[in-house]
C-alpha cells in the first residue's frame, strides 16, 4: 500500500521552508490535531518545522498514518519527540481489502504507547482512487478494529457525506469518539455530524474569502466539539495559502476562526486544546515536563 497518489500533490516548491514566519511568544497552546510529518517536505525540515511550531505556540502535533508505511513512520516521530503523537490507518486513496497479516500490523502499531486514534480512515468519492465498493470495506474493516482497540476515529470525508454519516451511525461511532478531519461541509450536515457526537475539525480553508459555508460552521460549532488543525503539508491558510503549509501555520486559523465567534484568541485556544486532550487522551505537557525534571 502506497501514499504516493496523495503525496504527489504536495506542490513541489513546497521542500523550500518559509523564512517570513514571525515567532510569536503566546501565553496561549495549540494542539495541531492533524499534520503529515512523514512527508518528505516536513521531514527533511522536521527540527526546525517543531521549533516553528514551539514559537506559534502549537504545543503538540499529532502526525497522521495513511498507510502501512507512513503509520511506521509517524509512531516512529511520536516515539522520538514528546510533543508528537501518532494516528494509524489506511486513507482511502490507499483503501484495499486488507490481509490477516496487515490487520496483525496495524494492530501491533495501535498498541504502541504513543498512538491515540485510528485513522485517517474514511471516504473519498471526489478523486475515486479506489473504487467505492473497495473503499466501504475498507472503513469498515477499520472501523471495527478502532472498535476492538478502543481509539477514537480520524474520518476523512469528500464528496460522500449522506453514506460516510450512514456507516459512522451504522458503527456506533459516538462510543468510540471521532473527529471529522479538515471538515468540508455545511451547516446542515455539521449538525448531523454533531449530532454523532463527533468533533468538528477545522483547517487552513476556513480563511480563503469564498468558503462562506465553512466559515459559517466555524462560528457556530458548539466551542467544546470544535477541533483545530493544518492538514500540513496541504492547505496552507491565508497569508501564508500556495506555499508549504506547516504545523506553525495554525495560528492563522486560530485568529480566523476568533474573529468569526467575535472571541479572544487565547479562549479559543484553551477549549479547542481541552477538547484535543479529551478526544485524544493527551497528557498535559507541564505535567510531561515536570516528570522529565523529576526523573
């Protein structure tokens, strides 16, 4: 299984770091729900992109297995950096009926302490990688394993909102928790989407001046479902849109959406980062910290 077809759309002059970022000293922490550190354009930067991070105040980062090769790659960074954590998974560009021995594999990664959901699983009716039949069986077969796991869920959705919430209902997906990653929808359907009582995760989109429908999600998700992320190396936000997007960007979401729910920023970031933590199970990196001290 292969993540070359999503890799591939990584623009190209995306391997050139930014060296416009402005570091920013925030009282505030962020929690980037959803980056690919595994790709080759952040990984060849990873120190600095995380150094990056650190300044915009984006605390942790939880990096995001879409295959076999890329869930060892992202347990591998969350199991060298405090601050990382990791997803398994098979995307559905890469969905195929997968073997005793691959489920034994995602299995044996999902166990590793540092792994806090299963994903990013899902739909993708938009690109057709694979065809539809293929990828149901593919959810579903993940969807089951999150189950015996017991992991929340990172779904990615595109073009294929009435069947990915028939399947999610179908689940039970509220008695595992989840998370609708880069959320692409309406009002209407955030709705349906709260009303499973997944979380709503909101990217770099949000900012762009045509995408209305989202910003109107943004200001009226409940503030304790609402999620934040990059999806880096993709979607980079406004001012930064059309270059490499990077874990560091996440601020400039976080001020959009602020702005839309007429907040303070630093509250945005408190309740967005407890609801990472409460999804995700993630420990508090004081609390991290001071245990490192004391050892």
């Amino acid at each position: 299984m292969s993540g070359e077809r999503l890799r591939r759309h990584v623009s190209r002059k995306s391997r050139y770091a930014t060296k416009d970022l402005v570091s920013r000293k925030e009282t505030t922490m962020f929690v980037d729900t959803h980056c690919h550190l595994d790709f080759d354009s952040l990984a060849q930067d990873l120190t600095d992109t995380l150094a990056r991070a650190q300044s915009a105040g984006v605390r942790q980062l939880i990096t995001i297995g879409i295959d076999l090769p890329s869930s060892h790659s992202a347990v591998a960074m969350a199991e060298s950096r405090n601050e990382v954590f990791a997803t398994v998974g098979v995307h559905p560009h890469n969905a195929c009926q997968l073997s005793t021995v691959d489920i034994d594999k995602l299995v044996g990664l999902s166990r590793k302490s540092k792994v806090v959901a299963f994903g990013e699983i899902g739909l993708d009716f938009y690109r057709n990688y694979q065809p539809h039949s293929v990828q149901l069986s593919s959810l579903g077969q993940q969807l089951d394993l999150a189950r015996d796991l017991n992991l929340p869920v990172v779904i990615h959705d595109r073009d294929a909102h009435g069947k990915i919430l028939e399947i999610l209902k179908e689940h039970r997906t509220w008695e595992l928790g989840g998370v609708m990653h880069c959320f692409s929808g309406d009002w209407s359907f955030a709705r349906r989407c709260l009303d499973l009582d997944l979380y709503l995760s909101i990217a770099g989109p949000v900012t762009f001046n045509k995408s209305k429908a989202l910003q109107e999600v943004a200001r009226n998700c409940p503030l304790d479902r609402l999620l934040l992320e990059t999806d880096a190396p993709f979607l980079a936000p406004v001012p930064k849109r059309g270059k490499r997007n990077e874990p560091a960007f996440l601020i400039h979401t976080a001020e959009k959406i602020a702005s839309l729910r007429n907040m303070p920023l630093a509250e945005l970031a408190l309740q967005t980062t407890k609801n990472a933590r409460r999804l995700f199970n993630l420990p508090n990196p004081a609390e991290v910290a001071a245990l490192n001290r004391n050892e």
